[in-house]
C-alpha cells in the first residue's frame, strides 16, 4: 500500500488554484499562480506536486497528445470538449457511458476507467468570436 502523503501548502495551494479555475491549466501556468501567493515556489516543486496529486486521485491529468499536460482540478471521470481554434478546454456535463465499458469487458478486457474527448470548434470560435 502506498504511502500517503502529507499536504503541505504548496500542495494545498497548487490542489486550490486546480479546484478554482475551469480553464484545465499547464503546470506552467500553475507556477505563476502559485508564485502569486509563495514567491518563492519552485516549478520543479509545483510538477512534483501536481504529480503527487494525481497519484493520490486528487487531481485529473489530461495528455492530448502535445508536448505538455493540461490539469484538471475535477479527478471525476468526465467528458471534455477540445477547440481545434482557440485550444481551451471544456468540461462536458454529460453523463457516463458506462455501457462502453461493459462493451469492453464483454470482450476480455479489464478496464479500469474510460475517457473520452470531443474535438472541433467551441460555440465562441464558431460565432467567430474565438482567437484566431
């Protein structure tokens, strides 16, 4: 069993500007914000943390493919939508397909959990109102 760890205020900070933004944010943009409130802070601090968060459940990685993590301070398993233009990233509130994984299942695999992503033009970039 894996050690807990203790939740010291860099952590506790970096798990509060996750909870208090909607924007799924890189670790660099978490820095500045932590810089904010601990000028001193490290950004090797802040990936050390933000690991730590995710391996505790506390904190939702999400990788698409591009050279840097977004983060996302919801670590419930939930639907997100890309925008291609303006590359924000939305929380979708639709609820889970579990059947898919069951369709999984049903053929052999052991699934720990599923994510899925919609890509395309958010409803500001289509009205053209979206960075270009």
């Amino acid at each position: 069993m894996a050690k807990a760890s203790r939740m010291t205020k860099q952590k506790r900070l970096i798990l509060e500007i996750l909870r208090g933004t909607r924007v799924h944010p890189t670790a660099d943009w978490v820095y500045q914000q932590a810089r904010q409130v601990i000028p001193d802070i490290s950004l090797g601090t802040v990936y050390r943390n933000l690991r730590l968060l995710c391996e505790a459940g506390e904190i939702m990685e999400l990788s698409f493919g591009s050279t840097f993590s977004r983060f996302d301070g919801n670590p419930l398993n939930h639907y997100h939508f890309v925008c291609r233009q303006c590359g924000r990233i939305y929380d979708l509130d639709l609820p889970l397909r579990e059947e898919l994984e069951e369709e999984v299942r049903r053929a052999g695999y052991e699934v720990e959990h599923h994510r899925l992503e919609f890509y395309g033009r958010c409803p500001e970039c289509a009205r053209g109102a979206g960075n270009p």
